[in-house]
C-alpha cells in the first residue's frame, strides 16, 4: 500500500488525509462532513487508519492546529533544548519511530521539532495553486506556499519520514530546504515484524537520527569525529543493500 496516496493525487476531486492521532481523524471527518454535505462540495475524502496500537495524545494547544491538520501539517512537538535544530515529518504510525528518534537526539543535545504532516497532497496541490497564480501574475507579489512558509526559517536539517514511496513526501521538496532528506518505503513488500520491516526500508528510528547526523555533519554543524561516536552506537551497515533491489 505504498502507493495509495500517489493514486489518490491523481482524482483531482479526492482530498487524501494520513492522520497519525484519533483528535486529527475528528478533525479530517467534521470537515468532510461540513464540506460534502453542508457546502454541497463536489469532492470525497480517502483516509488511511492502522491496526498498530499506540498512546492517542489529546489536541496540542496553540492557535491554527485544526487548520493546519486540514492544509496538510502543523508543528506537533516544538522544540526544548537550545540545541542545533532538526524538524523530523512524519503521518500516521511511522510517526512512532519520529517521536523515537527525536527523543534520540535530544539525548545527544540536539533540539528537534516533530511535524504532523496529515497531507503532502494537500500541501503539493496548494503550493503548486500558488505557482500558478505567481504565473499568471507575473507582476503581483508573490503568494508563498503554506507549506514553504512552515520550513522558512528551519536551520538544520529537514527529514520526512513515511510509510510510502519516497514521491510522496518528496513532492513537496521544490518547497523545502536544501537539507531535506527522504525516507520511504520504495521496494517490495515483505512478510515481516514491523521491527524488522521499518529496518529493512530504512524508515526505522535509528535511520531517522542517521539521516539527520549526516547532514548535520555535511552542513558542517558537526565534526567527523562528532559524526562517527554518535553514529556508532546505531549499528547501521553502511553495505546493506537497497531495499529496492531486492
């Protein structure tokens, strides 16, 4: 099912949602409720759920989540440490491993936000509206992205995390900084524990921090030697085939 959302972009008319948290579903369901059959919009929802059981934390105080649930992302987890920055994205239950890793790095001092992202079509299909409108507008200022303006500021890397094929995230790298990094699940599917698969695609929490220590180290936030003490630990084999050719 790596591939269901990359269908669904195709219906022009069907807004696909990957929730993570029951309070995001409540959200995705009263909108398409109030859309569908109090505005009489012509369009129809596709929504992935999972059997993985997992804490349901109530909805994040702050002002614009339920808005940011329904545009496709919002900040689930800011920031607390004064470390070098990380925002790690992820949906639905590979958010689990993003909570791990963050958590990981904290532990190395590192200051990593955690981002729902509940949409990357919705956050493509929006930001692709503003690139037409800049388009035929040549002379008006430019309308940012949503999701663009979400990462403005970001000073580290940028990981999105997904239980699908790297083209789903990666659809809305155009938008993003140029330390964003990809992990998916490109590759065919095997009868394996969850444990095992998420390492065997490399969506795992370990591959998570790897990622983002690699690009700390290429930013040059991190030295050689920080690099290779803190990456030690994670038992990552540098020859491991990719999942893809197997």
């Amino acid at each position: 099912d790596g591939h269901s959302h990359g269908l669904a972009s195709t219906f022009p008319n069907l807004k696909s949602y990957d929730p993570a948290f029951a309070y995001e579903l409540a959200v995705i369901v009263r909108d398409g409720i109030h859309r569908m059959y109090e505005l009489g919009e012509n369009i129809f929802y596709y929504i992935t759920l999972y059997n993985e059981n997992y804490p349901m934390p109530g909805i994040p105080e702050g002002e614009g989540i339920e808005q940011g649930i329904i545009s496709g992302a919002y900040c689930w987890r800011p920031r607390r440490g004064d470390g070098e920055h990380v925002d790690l994205l992820a949906s639905g239950s590979i958010m689990l491993q993003a909570i791990a890793a963050a958590d990981m790095l904290e532990e190395l001092g590192y200051s990593p936000a955690i981002w729902s992202v509940t949409s990357y079509v919705e956050l493509v299909r929006e930001a692709e509206n503003c690139e037409r409108e800049s388009r035929l507008n040549p002379l008006s200022e430019r309308r940012v992205p949503y999701v663009e303006g979400l990462f403005a500021d970001a000073g580290g890397p940028v990981v999105a995390v997904s239980d699908y094929l790297k083209a789903l995230p990666g659809g809305i790298a155009r938008w993003m900084p140029d330390s964003f990094t990809v992990l998916g699940t490109d590759g065919f599917g095997l009868s394996e524990s969850r444990e095992d698969l998420r390492d065997h695609f490399e969506v795992s929490s370990k591959h998570i921090v790897q990622a983002a220590l690699v690009e700390l180290y290429r930013s040059g936030k991190i030295s050689e030697q920080e690099m290779r003490e803190q990456l030690q630990p994670l038992n990552i084999e540098p020859g491991k085939s990719n999942p893809v050719a197997r």
